[in-house]
C-alpha cells in the first residue's frame, strides 16, 4: 500500500504542475434546465434491467461512456441478449451536453462524478460481481470532457455521502478531512482498492487515448467554446509526425506532444492564431495520461485476476502522431489479459461481449473472412488507426475467433463478409463497383438459405451508389443476420458487429435462449438496421435541410441557436416512422436463429418503433425505442 501511496503522490504532483492555479479547475456551470417536454426527450428506450424483468444469473454494473444510444439502449439490448441484466446509474448522472444545451440536475454539462463514484460503491454493498466501467466517465465526466479539463478536478462529496457505511469507509481509507477534497488519483486507487478485495468480482475497466482535436461547441474548464476552424488547427498540428524514441516503454510521451520527427519543437503559431490554445490542449492531454499511467500502474498489482482493462484508440490518423508515442508506451505495459483497439464508441459492446466468452470458458473457433471491394489493406475511414485488415485482425484476435479462408461448410462456424470502399482500381468503374456489391448480395443470400449464422459489415464509406437501400431490397432475410454494422458505425464498425457476432453465436451454442433474450436480439438487429438504412443513409440529409432551413438552426446543436425542439423531433418522428416502414415489414417476414443445437430458428415477432429522440440535441445520431405487440 505505501508503494502505492507513494506512486499516487509523484503522479499528484506531475498533475499540479499542469494547473495554471493550486485548484483543479472545474468545467462550465450553467443554471440546471427546466424538465424538457415529453416530446423532446422521449422517453428511455424499454431496458429490462431487474430480475423480476430477466431471469439472468448474472447482473451488471455498467458506467457509460456517455448517454449517446450506441451506450445506452443499445448496450443493454446487447446484454439482454446474451441473458445478463444491465443496471445503470440515473441518467442523469451520466448525459452530456453541448455548449448552451439543457444541463443535468447539478448545472453542469458533464456526468456528476461523485454520485456515480457512491452509485458503483453501493453496487459492491449489494454483492454485484460484474462491472463495466467507464473512467472517462467516472474520473472525468464523460468523453467530451476528459478533453477539456486542463487540471486535476477534486472530488467534493455532499455530506449525506459519509453518513453511507460506503462513505465512512472510504474517508477512513483516504487517511484525511473530507474538506479538502479527493484527487482523481486517490479515486482510481480506492476503486482497485475497493472492488478487488473480492476475489470473485469480473471488472472491466475502460479507457481511452485521447482524439487529435477536442469537441466542437464544447467548453473548456477555462470557458473557452471550441470552434470548428480550432478543431481543424488543432487537428492538423496533434497529426503532425513526433519523434518516436526507440524504447516507447521508457519514454513519457508527455514530453514529447510539441516535439517533431526531427527532434526540434513544432512551431505552434503555424497551427493555430493563438497557441495558448494548443497549451490548453498539451495540459488535458498530459492530464488524462497520467490518468492511464496510474491505471496501469494500478493494474500491474492485481494478483487476484479481478480486473481487465481495454483502452480504445479515439478519433485518430493513419501515420505517425501525438497518438503514436502513447500507444506504444500503453501497449508496452499491458498484460496478457489487457487489450488496446481501435474504437471508442463500442468499447461497451466489447466488455460485455468478452466478459459473456470468459465466463463460459469460450474457446477459439473458426470463421470464414471475406472482403468485397479490393481495398482491405487501407483505412475504412481518414480517422482510422490502421488498415481494415489489421483492425480486422487485432479485433477477431481479441474474441477468440480464427480466420480460416478455406472454411466452406463446417458445422457450428459463421461467415463474415464485408464491404471496403472501392479499391483504386475499380472507383471510378461503374460496372466493377456493381459488381462487388452483386458477389457480395449473392454471398449474403447463399450463406443465409444454408442457415449458416452470417454477419454483414459494411465499411464503404459510402462507396458505392445506395447500398444500404439496396441491401434492403435485395436480401430478402435481412432480419437473419447474425450481426450487422455500417455507415452509422464506421469509426467502430468492426467492434460493433464482431463483438456482438462472437458472443451471441457463443451464446446460442449454450442453448440458453428464452422469450426475452429473443427480443432483445431482435431489438440489437431492428436497432442497427434501421439506424443505418433509414437514418443514416436517408432521414439524416432531409433533417438536416429542415434544422437549418425550416427552423433556422443548427444541425449540429439545436441550442445554438435555440429552435423549436419539439418541431424537430416531431418531424424526425414521423419520418423515421415513414421511411423505416418496409423494412420492418420486411424483417417481420423474416425468422432469426435461435438455437445452434440442433439448429433452430424462430419468427420474428410484430414490433414498433417508440420514443423518437435526439439525446444530443443535434442531428448526428438519434434515438427510439422498441416495442413488440
């Protein structure tokens, strides 16, 4: 323990040289928002989280990310369907909101972290054994502000916090007055301190190197609101080339955030008008850093086995960048059991997915991989970390599944087809890219009149002339698949839908399937498909045009400047509801697999959509509920 103490202590005050004052700064306040209309929030997509609601034998403490749907809902659809039960802390303790956006309960526009800190303690009080946990989230209130907080940011608990025996407990941990607050440190140590001392809990831990650029319309602790043409300045100068020591374990990449390929520092004011700006930046780098070292740190000392930890690689850039120096010296400390991926945005759907193989003692199987398109050996997207392929291969690594390219019709294995962009030989060829997506659609519809479990990626990037709408048109059991994922996920895309592919299929060979797991698989596939084909390929540009045009807004912030919410969602509503029509006709057409031994699949059950929203009051993504009649 003093070791530890003492490894705290040297990292506390690296953290306080970063401060411009003594205090940790806090981020923007605003007076709290009255409630919302009904109609402007929605209401929460139905999540059966109780034992009276799952028969599960297993229930899940789960800190988001943040409150956008691919945390939320969609996890908890994705937990449901492998028979675990989700519970979460309230909502409002984990939104997060933009630049003159309604805030939380607090007046802040971030997750309350010390609510959420007594929230995971009280779980352990109840004798939960299994954690996913988001230190974005709980350490600094969510993604969008762990890349704006400059300086430590103590914890100040309410007084009703130490009348709790979790409360009385962790001050007598942390050996001082409650007045003076609790450094983020101090927080991570009690929480390895806390959920390790039983040796039967399952923890994920997760984590995140930083993106190049910071959120668009997003206050800093400093009240600074970053504009689109900073994040493109800050973007270009964090993706210039560093100088990248031979050792990346012995090298603090801190030291090296201005420092180019050459050795020499980068001239700042080529980048930016004012480069306070990009010291602003360099000390919220340096801040969450430190904030992993210590995570690994503290990792190091598990000798029990409770913990795992995977850190997900944010928005980034295919060369060399200020990322590249973090990544290497986080790779050269992880364990065997830990894992750095590319995706931020379904870092959930990962732990659950790993932590359901892990529990059933899931054992490599092996699968059949095939690409369309020829450009496998690039990025899906500018901001990915590697080529498709790589990616490809680290993540099907981490589930345990083997790509066997000769597999034609071994039982109990699953095909994965997916759609690159076009490669450079055939882009500008109308009848090569057509025939792509025919080999493609053939290959989908023979794998599915096999009954062989089959999962459809595509990472075209909008590559090829209205895809997803011909997919819908051409597979005729869409509503069959195992796992989908596309445009709406691109910069997760491989997480998204292999996470979900291995751990159900693992799941559907234990024959555990009930009425309720059935649904929330249904919900998983209706849930990706239709936010991908209806919104996002279709609903998105029209609603974009009526924010802007009609209502005279922002698509991108419905608060700046203020227009008619409710006019909004109304429109988003009643066209999602439209345009989403024969494609739930279609799946409601469609059986799914239900059981692997001996194969078996069932129909799909009528259902509507509900609870038409935009939790992050623009248009980029949106919300709805399931519903089955």
């Amino acid at each position: 323990m003093n070791s530890i103490k003492k490894y705290i202590s040297i990292l506390i005050s690296a953290v306080m040289l970063l401060s411009f004052t003594a205090c940790g700064a806090k981020p923007a306040k605003t007076e709290p928002a009255a409630p919302a209309p009904a109609i402007t929030q929605g209401e929460v997509p139905e999540l059966s989280t109780t034992e009276e609601q799952v028969p599960i034998s297993r229930t899940v403490a789960y800190i988001p990310l943040d409150d956008r749907p691919s945390n939320y809902g969609c996890m908890s659809y994705r937990a449901q369907a492998l028979g675990y039960g989700i519970v979460m802390p309230d909502e409002d303790l984990f939104i997060n909101r933009l630049d003159g956006q309604p805030a939380n309960s607090a007046g802040t526009l971030c997750g309350q972290r010390e609510k959420l800190f007594q929230w995971l303690l009280e779980q352990e009080e109840k004798g939960c054994d299994y954690y996913i946990i988001s230190l974005d989230m709980l350490l600094s209130g969510g993604l969008v502000n762990s890349r704006s907080l400059s300086s430590d940011w103590n914890f100040v608990f309410s007084d009703d916090f130490y009348d709790t025996p979790a409360g009385r407990a962790f001050e007598e941990s942390a050996g001082q007055s409650r007045e003076e607050g609790y450094r983020e440190m101090q927080i991570l140590q009690y929480l390895f301190d806390c959920l390790g001392s039983d040796p039967d809990n399952h923890v994920w831990l997760l984590d995140t190197v930083m993106r190049l650029a910071p959120t668009v319309g997003y206050p800093t602790d400093r009240g600074h609101v970053w504009t689109m043409e900073e994040y493109n300045s800050v973007r270009s100068y964090y993706a210039q080339p560093r100088l990248l020591p031979e050792d990346p374990g012995r090298a603090f990449p801190p030291d090296y955030y201005d420092i180019g390929e050459d050795g020499n520092e980068l001239d700042k004011s080529a980048y930016v008008k004012d480069p306070g700006l990009l010291t602003l930046c360099n000390r919220a780098r340096s801040r969450k850093f430190l904030l992993s070292d210590a995570l690994l740190y503290f990792a190091s000392l598990d000798e029990a086995g409770v913990f795992n930890v995977l850190f997900g690689i944010d928005d980034s850039a295919n060369e060399n960048c200020v990322q590249t120096g973090e990544i290497g010296y986080i790779c050269s400390r992880l364990r065997a059991r830990d894992a750095l991926l590319s995706g931020v945005d379904d870092m959930g759907y990962k732990a659950i997915a790993r932590m359901f193989l892990d529990d059933i003692g899931w054992d490599q199987t092996a699968v059949r991989i095939a690409y369309f398109g020829g450009a496998e050996d690039e990025p899906a997207s500018p901001f990915d970390y590697k080529s498709l392929d790589q990616t490809m291969e680290e993540i099907t690594e981490f589930f345990r599944i083997s790509p066997n390219p000769q597999w034609s019709s071994a039982e109990g294995e699953f095909d994965i087809f997916v759609l690159t962009h076009p490669s450079e030989s055939i882009k500008e060829d109308a009848e090569a890219k057509a025939e792509a997506v025919d080999e493609l659609i053939n290959a989908v519809n023979s794998s599915l009149e096999k009954g062989l479990p089959t999962v459809l990626i595509d990472a075209s990037n909008q590559g090829y002339d209205n895809f997803p709408q011909c997919l819908a048109e051409r597979v005729p059991q869409l509503g069959k698949l195992l796992a989908y994922s596309g445009r709406l996920d691109l910069a997760n895309l491989l997480g998204t839908s292999l996470s979900y592919a291995a751990s159900r299929y693992a799941f559907l060979q234990t024959g555990g399937s009930t009425e309720l797991t059935d649904e929330a698989h249904m919900r998983v596939i209706a849930d990706v498909l239709i936010s991908d084909i209806c919104y996002r390929n279709s609903l998105r540009y029209s609603m974009d045009s009526y924010v802007k045009n009609e209502l005279g807004g922002d698509y991108n912030n419905f608060c700046a400047p203020k227009i008619d919410i409710e006019k909004a969602v109304n429109y988003g509503a009643a066209n999602i509801e439209q345009l989403s029509s024969p494609l739930i006709g279609a799946l409601q057409g469609c059986s799914f697999v239900r059981d692997l031994d001996p194969y078996t699949e069932a129909p799909w059950k009528p259902f509507r959509l509900t609870a038409f929203r935009f939790p992050w009051y623009r248009t980029f993504e949106c919300s709805f509920g399931i519903s089955f009649q």
